[in-house]
C-alpha cells in the first residue's frame, strides 16, 4: 500500500504508507539524502587566495557548515518533509561518515519536529550491515541510538584536513605556480594523508633509481632418471656473487659422475582457505587481478550493496560473528551456473566453519547477500560480485591440501634438491583455481642411496634486478599497515595523486611518479621529513579513534594538532628555498616558457601563453601573470584591445560542439566594475558601449538557468549560436546568415533585444525571398522554426548553471512571455535534459 512521489529538490523519492512503530499505529514517510548534507568550509573573505595569509588558516579563520550541494536545496527538502512528524529512524550507512551524516540531518530536522512529550524518546538509529528483509526487519526490531563521538571524530578530520591542506596548498601553489611555467598541474596540492601516499610511490621510485645491479652465478645441474626424461635440480648454496669460487664449485662437480640420493621426504601440506573479505583485499585484488583502480571498485561496489547484491562494502573486519548466517547466503547461490556444484556439494557435505580473522566491532565482511547473473550486473559490476561471491564460497570450504615430496642429492660435495607437490584434496582451490598448486613434473621414485647419471652441470650468470614500481595493491597494503587513512579514504587518496599529476597508472597498475611528484616529496624531506613520513598521520588518526571511542576531547585533539602542523607550516614557509632549489634543475621558468600571444595593456610587448596546466599569459617585462579560464584553447581575438586597459582580447573556446567567448586577461583577473567578479569574461562585463560587452551582446534571459544571459557568439558565424553566460546552454540559430546583430530595441512581449539578421540570397530561409528580418528570437513566428536549443559539449567549472525561477527573458527582469523558445520541444524534457546535464 506505499505510495511514492519525487521530493521537491527533484533527487530523492519519498515513500509513504501506513504501519505499526512500537506497538502503535503510525504513518511512515520514508525518504533519502545524497551522500553528506553539510561541508565544511571558511567563511567568505577567507576563500579568497589573493587576500588572506594561509597561516591564519590554522587558528584565526572561522569555518561554517554549508550545504554540500546548493543545488539540492536538500536542509529545506528534509524540513519540508519533517515538519509535524513525531519520531525520525536514522537509517544512514553505519560507519563513522554515516554516524556524522544522522547529525546533519537531525540538524535540519528537529526544529521543525513535534517536540517531545516528557522524556518521550524521539530519535532512533537503525543498525544493519545489508539491504535484506532478515537484516532490516532485525534492525527495526533493535532500534539504538546516533553515536556521538563518531559523529565528532568525523568532524576531526574534517576540519584538520581543510586547514592543514588549504594552509599548505594555497602558499605552495601560488609560490611556485608563480616561478614556473611548466608544472603541468593546476594545484600544487598537500594533504595529510596524501602526500605520505605520495612519499610511498616516490620512496620506490628513489629504490629504482639508487640500485645498482650485482653479478652473480648459479650452478645448474640436470639428471638423468630415465633416458627420456630429465629432471632440473636446486643447488643448495642459491647462488654465489664470486665468479672464481663460482668456477671452482663447478669444476668440483664435474668430476662427479653420477648424483646420490641422500635422502627423500614426504610431508602432508595444507594451503589454508583465504580469510572473510575485507574492503582493503577486495580493493587490493580488484586493482591486481581485475584491473579496475580502487576508487573505481570502490563505486561499483557502493552500488552492489545498495541494489541489494553484497552486504555493506566498507569493513576493516575479517571474521564471522557466531549469529551469521553462512548456510543461508550460500543456499542464494545454488542455482548459478558458475559454481552451483561446488555449493551443493558444501551444502550437503556440510560447510566448513571461516577461519578467525580480525573483529574490527564495525561490520560483518564483505558477503554476496542474493543471487546475480552476468546479464543483471554487466561488465565490471558483474567481475567484482563474481570475485566477491567466489572468495565468500571458498571461506565455507576445505583448505587445500598436498604431498610435497623433497629429494636431496649430492654431486661430489655440494648438495643438490628438488620439490614436487602432488594434490591430494583442491578444496577452495576448485572455486579459486587462480590459487591452485600449480601442476608439476611428477618426481621420480627412489630411495636413499640410488644414484642417477648426471645430464648436464653448467654455470648460469645472472644479475641481481631492481623492485618494479609500487602496484596499486601494494600502496594500499603500505597505507593499511601505516595507518593513512581509512577503508572509505584509501581509494580517494590515491585517486587524488594521480589527478594532481603527481604520479601516472602505467601498465600493470604500478604507479609512476612525474617530475613534480618527485620534487615535491624530495622537497618535503629536505625541509621537514614528517610531512611526508605516515608517523604523523598515524598518529593523528589514533587520536580520531580515540575521539570515537569517548576516550579524547574533540576540542583538545583538533587544538593540539593543529598547533603542531601551524608551527610545521611557519618553518616550511621560512625554509622554502630549500625545495625551490629543486624545482630550478626540473622546471623552467615562467620568462622561459610558452609561446607569445598577445600584447600587454602597460607595456604594450608580446605576453607569453603557456598551456601547462593551469594555462595563463605572463608578461616577462612586467612580471605579471594572468590567468585564464581552463580546460578549452585561447588564441588571439582579432588583435582588438579593450578600451579600459589597452590589453589584447583573446578568445576561448571550448571546441566546435562547445561555448567560446573573448576576454581582456586584465578584467578577467581585475574586474573593472564593482558588480563583477574574477573570473569573467566580455560575454559577463557590463560596459555599457565596449562592442563586445553584456550590454551589446546580451540578447535575454537564459531558458533554464536563474542568472543567465544569453548572449550572441560573434565569432561563430556561418553557424550562428548565442550561448549562456552562466550556465551550459548553447541555442543555435540562423544558419548560413550572412550577419546577425543584437538590435538596441526590445520585444513588447518579454522585453528581450531585438536581433538584425541578414541571410544570404541563395541560402535565405525567409518566405518570400526576403534576405533581412528584424525580430525577437523567443516570440517572432518568422524564426521560431530557425531556433534550435542544445547544451555546450564541454563544461566549465565557471559555466554552472542552477534551474529556478524564470523572469522575463529580458536583460532586465521583466514579463513572462507568451511564445516558447522551441515549439518542438516541451518544456518538461528541457528540464530533464537541463537537470542531467547540471
């Protein structure tokens, strides 16, 4: 009987039906969030790099909660919903990041709540660790409460991360960013636990490049058992590193004529079924053996568990509790194709009790919890549950077990042996074959005493061989056994080295560090070694246990460790030479990189572009740098300059699909009027009589966007388009018109600027043969079916656009209008469309 309906922010469903709470009647609403509600952030003045000092981040910088995502508006969604209700169910992942999330919601919630009755109780917390009947009706049935002190551990790192991180990034990036042109990185990042994820790749890198490969030499030996058959013998002694001695041994054993069996020895061995699965193994094989980078397994494995698939994929634990029931989630997989034999056969024969791993008190590991198919999951979802469902398969199975037989020879005086392992019982190996023992020549039977004639001794000469790179599965086992970061934090840490440009994926997953990655780490150790070392984060991250487990004052542990890395922060900025004498030998400098583009306002010579990122224009004369918008190509706007500096315009595109608008680089980084911001271009300057300004060119309200105007692209002739200033929307019009003009005048209707357009004669659109037409481009029927609405290929971190309320499509507030922009396409798909594109 559950009804369902869209929330008012458009995102999350809200079920509603009618049930028994506690032995009462009650009418449920049951809805969601998206991830976390709140962030934490500075306040305004202190988001601004150019006007405040980094090192009053630490202490004098205020911080406030702010909506995670604005556009969500999900503090109004949850206290729309909440208003008038009596008890709220918090059913938030259980982990610490959920723990913190039940808060942010109670924050938004309790206000406008019923109040509570005398010590009536009002806030429940649900525990579970999957999306089944058995564990949620089990949950509800043991309802708790929302955990405090996990919630502040949370808020702990949080805020030691933004103000350690913003502190060190910010004068980092604008210290060297400002030097040098070829970084090829648009932030010079630090974090707490990322830059020592960042030592452990550079650390290897240093092993590689130090070695230095020794000679050595082995003695080989091959006997005869049958004349067909040879076998290879191990020597005992491995290897020698002396090539005389080396000669010496092998000289010895060729007198020898035969080898002596001296003796032979057969032992029963076991191979043990892996242990429960845990996040940091299944991130672990996911890279090695799947291919699939940890933040990738991380989402798929995100959305196994909330369709139902796995239980709860975040677990530090590698045991069963007693109460799990392990005969029913394998009895779900009898009927796969894939391994429904080997469930049969355990189901029975009856399942072997998993071996004792480690209870870490959070959740169960990670376990299949209903039957899939490849068909249901696809690609790299169906690999991982596979993967998943075999490894909890094989924890209900048999160790693997095996003969290993040892014979010992000699030849002359050295000692000689090899090893055969025959397989007596596969166990888990039949549902992991990737762990079987591998099959090997089958060892000859002798006893003591036999003799075989000798094939061949020779010498082999071999060199010693540097490590291999850092795999993804090794990083993530040194950052476990370090204690940088958590189960969840692990695949965003090394995610974020490899976006920053400080290592690159190479094939097989290793990860390789850039120049910058390697300067960065040398840096950090000439000047301060624990920035880089895990001893600091590990110890940091014991306290934001012990803040979890009540057992640290919040406050105490964020002001103490925040003076630590604040007095850390005042020596790095002192000593900072010592690291820029390492970038000189990497990098160029500015002056000596780029190519020249256009003219400086001041000193009228040629600024250079450099296109490593962050792309800008510097001025070696002057020794100004100006930024410029990223991710699309500048090229020179028709060497025309802007009357208020005298700068070139250059105009950036974000390709043939995309926007492209002209800029004077001056007003983009000196916002010339007091109502416009950094960061904006002509298409956003308010100039009342510059040609290539708002005020010109702007033509009307965006069609989906609150703030936007859309503005004619003077460039983009024959194919003419005018684009949104604020958000992604392109609307592209009057193709193959030989010109088009925003016209001073207004439209009646919805007080947008009129526009001229001139068409070609042989190519003209208009009835009658007419080539000119004066008209609105929202209401006037003559260009209704000329008029084709689409949204920019590429986006831009400046071009975000928000759906709201729409005004008059004037440059002005104004009427609604009466005509549609598209009468081809309804409005309701426009929004669908402008919501996925958002």
């Amino acid at each position: 009987n559950m009804s369902s309906r869209k929330g008012l922010n458009g995102a999350c469903s809200v079920h509603e039906y009618t049930g028994s709470f506690i032995g009462q009647s009650a009418h449920f609403k049951m809805t969601s969030v998206c991830g976390h509600v709140m962030t934490l952030d500075f306040i305004g003045k202190y988001n601004s790099w150019d006007k405040v000092d980094p090192a009053e981040l630490f202490s004098k910088a205020p911080t406030e909660k702010k909506e995670a995502n604005p556009k969500l508006t999900m503090v109004k969604f949850l206290q729309v919903e909440g208003r008038g209700c009596d008890c709220i169910v918090l059913w938030l992942d259980c982990d610490k990041e959920g723990e913190n999330i039940c808060f942010e919601v109670l924050d938004a919630v309790l206000p406008v709540m019923n109040k509570a009755r005398g010590t009536e109780r009002t806030i429940y917390r649900a525990k579970f660790s999957s999306i089944t009947d058995t564990d949620i009706c089990n949950a509800m049935n043991h309802l708790g409460e929302p955990n405090r002190n996990e919630a502040l551990s949370v808020d702990a790192r949080q805020e030691l991360d933004l103000r350690i991180g913003c502190a060190f990034t910010r004068f980092q990036t604008k210290y060297f960013q400002g030097k040098y042109g070829n970084l090829d990185s648009s932030l010079i990042s630090f974090g707490p636990c990322q830059t020592p994820t960042l030592g452990f790749c550079v650390e290897r890198h240093d092993k590689i490049q130090s070695f230095k490969p020794e000679t050595y030499w082995v003695l080989q030996a091959k006997v005869n058992p049958e004349k067909e058959s040879s076998l290879t013998l191990d020597w005992d002694r491995v290897r020698v590193f002396d090539r005389e001695v080396a000669q010496m041994f092998l000289n010895i054993t060729k007198m020898a004529k035969e080898a002596k069996v001296e003796s032979v020895s057969k032992k029963e061995k076991v191979k043990q079924r892996p242990l429960a699965l845990n996040t940091v193994e299944m991130l672990r094989v996911a890279s090695a053996a799947l291919g699939m980078g940890p933040q990738h397994a991380m989402q798929i494995a995100e959305r196994l568990y909330t369709q139902g698939y796995i239980s709860y994929p975040r677990t530090e634990t590698t045991h069963y509790p007693e109460s799990f029931d392990l005969k029913g989630c394998l009895r779900q997989q009898a009927n796969n194709p894939y391994w429904a034999e080997t469930v049969k056969v355990l189901l029975s024969e009856g399942i072997n009790r998993p071996r004792k791993g480690h209870d870490a008190g959070d959740h169960p590991p990670i376990t299949p919890m209903r039957a899939a198919t490849e068909a249901e999951l696809g690609g790299d979802g169906w690999r991982l549950y596979e993967y998943i469902t075999r490894h909890f398969i094989a924890t209900v199975s048999a160790d693997c077990k095996y003969l290993q037989t040892t014979i010992s020879f000699s030849i002359g005086p050295e000692r000689f042996t090899c090893v055969g392992k025959v397989v007596t019982s596969p166990g888990f190996t039949e549902i992991m074959p990737w762990h079987s023992i591998p099959l090997e020549e089958s060892l000859p039977h002798c006893e003591k005493g036999d003799l075989f004639p000798i094939g061949e001794i020779k010498l082999l000469e071999k060199q010693t061989s540097p490590p291999d790179y850092l795999t993804e599965a090794e990083l993530i086992t040194l950052m476990e056994k370090h204690g940088i970061g958590t189960d969840a934090s692990i695949p965003v840490h090394i995610n974020n080295i490899c976006q920053r440009n400080y290592v690159t994926v190479e094939s097989g997953r290793r990860l390789k560090p850039t120049n910058l990655g390697i300067v960065l780490v040398h840096g950090y150790y000439k000047i301060d070694a624990e920035l880089v070392l895990p001893t600091i984060r590990s110890a940091v991250e014991k306290q934001l246990n012990l803040i979890a487990l009540g057992k640290a004052n919040y406050h105490q542990v964020l002001e103490h460790t925040l003076d630590i890395f604040k007095r850390k922060f005042h020596y790095f900025v002192d000593s900072i030479a010592g690291m820029d004498e390492l970038m000189e030998v990497s990098f160029s400098p500015l002056a000596a990189t780029g190519k020249p583009l256009s003219r400086c306002g001041k000193c009228h010579r040629f600024m250079k572009y450099i296109q490593a990122k962050p792309s800008r224009l510097h001025c070696s004369h002057c020794d100004d740098t100006y930024s410029l918008p990223q991710n699309g190509t500048i090229k020179l706007y028709k060497e025309l300059r802007c009357p208020l500096d005298d700068f070139e315009l250059v105009l950036w595109s974000s390709g043939s699909r995309g926007k492209s608008y002209p800029l004077c680089p001056y007003c983009y980084n000196h916002p010339p009027f007091r109502d416009m911001k950094k960061g904006m271009g002509c298409n956003e300057c308010t100039h009342p009589t510059c040609q290539h300004s708002l005020s010109m060119l702007g033509i009307g309200q965006c069609v989906e966007c609150e703030n936007g105007v859309l503005v004619l692209d003077s460039t983009s002739g024959p194919k003419w388009k005018m684009a949104c200033n604020k958000c992604n929307v392109i609307v592209h019009f009057f193709e193959n018109a030989h010109k088009v003009r925003v016209s001073p005048e207004t439209c009646d209707v919805c007080e947008a600027a009129l526009v001229d357009v001139d068409f070609n004669k042989a190519k003209s659109p208009l009835p009658g043969d007419e080539t000119q037409h004066s008209g609105c481009v929202f209401c006037d029927p003559v260009f209704q079916d000329l008029v084709e609405l689409k949204h920019a290929a590429m986006r831009h971190p400046m071009h975000r656009g928000g759906q709201g309320k729409r005004q008059g499509r004037g440059r002005g507030k104004g009427r609604r209008p009466g005509g549609r922009l598209n009468p081809k396409k309804p409005k309701d798909k426009m929004a669908a469309l402008a919501a996925y594109f958002v």
